[in-house]
C-alpha cells in the first residue's frame, strides 16, 4: 500500500526545501560577490602600480638626462672637460663645444619623445628644423660612426635612420627643406 501525501503538504515540503537551499546559497552567493569585489580591488591597484611604474620610469630617465647635461654643460664651460667628455679628434676648443652643444640638444629632444613631451611628428619636425643649423650637421657628420654602434631598433637608432634621410633631402634640394619625404616617415616607436 502506497503512503499518500496531500498535495498541500507536498508543496508545503517542496517549499521547506527550496528555502533551505536558498539559505545554503545565501553565504556563498555573499562570498561571490566579496570575491569579485576583490578582484575589482586587486586589478586597479595592479593598473595604479603599472602606472607608478612607468612614472617611476620616466623620473630616472629625466634625471638620468638631467646628469648628462649637467656634465656636458660643465664640460662646455671648462676645456680640460671637454676634451674628456668628447670622442671628436682635430676640432679647436671652440668646434668642440659646439659639438658638445650639438648632442646636449640631441639627447634633449630624445628624452623629450621618451617621457611623451613629445610625439613622433613633434620630433621629427623639430629636428627637421635643427638639420638645418651648420653645427648640428657637421656634428651629425662627424658621429655617424657613434651611431653604428647601436641596436638597430633602438629608439636613438630609427631616429637618427629618420635625422640621416633628412639630412639628405636638405642636401639634394635645400629649398625644400619642410616637406616631409618618404625617408623621414619612418613608423614611430
């Protein structure tokens, strides 16, 4: 013989049951959600610490820059410096610190474009207009072999691939020394 149960009371059961799981779930849906508002927390700490990481960055490229100049600007108010800082031979002391000059403007623009002061376009323009001055082209001329030493994907190399292809285009047609040719629009890094 079969046990009958009265609908009522199974439904009365059915109900008990699903209460009871939905007062199981209750704790774990809570800890879900805490879960996940760690994880909300923890991934923009880690965005802010990329952040400052690259800020951090940025500082020790300035004042890595910062001492450069520092030296350079010494060794072009003292000779004897000069001539301990520079690699260029047969020049007068004169030349030399123009030359000195020449790369403190160079390492400038460089750290410039590194730190996002200024984008590739920027660069390039305002070197295309320093290309132009007699002491930045002979300085450029007189370190091409510097230049060889460098990773060829460095950023110091694309952009002076970019100053070499302008420099001659100002060569071939000095008139037109504003437009960009083909040379010169090399991909930004």
């Amino acid at each position: 013989m079969a046990t009958q149960i009265p609908a009522a009371r199974a439904s009365r059961i059915g109900s008990a049951v699903a209460a009871g799981f939905g007062r199981l779930r209750a704790p774990f849906a809570r800890e879900a959600r805490r879960r996940r508002r760690q994880e909300d927390i923890m991934v923009g700490l880690l965005r802010q610490v990329t952040l400052m990481t690259e800020e951090i960055h940025r500082a020790n490229l300035i004042q890595h820059y910062r001492l450069v100049v520092d030296q350079l600007d010494r060794a072009i108010d003292d000779p004897t410096l000069a001539t301990a800082v520079s690699t260029l031979t047969d020049i007068s002391e004169r030349k030399r610190r123009a030359m000195l000059y020449a790369n403190r403007e160079w390492g400038i623009l460089l750290l410039a474009h590194r730190v996002g002061a200024m984008d590739w376009d920027e660069l390039l323009g305002t070197l295309r207009v320093l290309c132009r001055n007699k002491v930045f082209a002979e300085y450029w001329e007189r370190t091409v072999e510097h230049r060889r030493s460098l990773p060829a994907e460095s950023l110091e190399a694309r952009v002076g691939r970019a100053v070499d292809a302008m420099i001659d285009e100002l060569a071939d047609d000095p008139d037109e020394w504003w437009i960009v040719g083909p040379g010169t629009e090399a991909t930004p890094p």
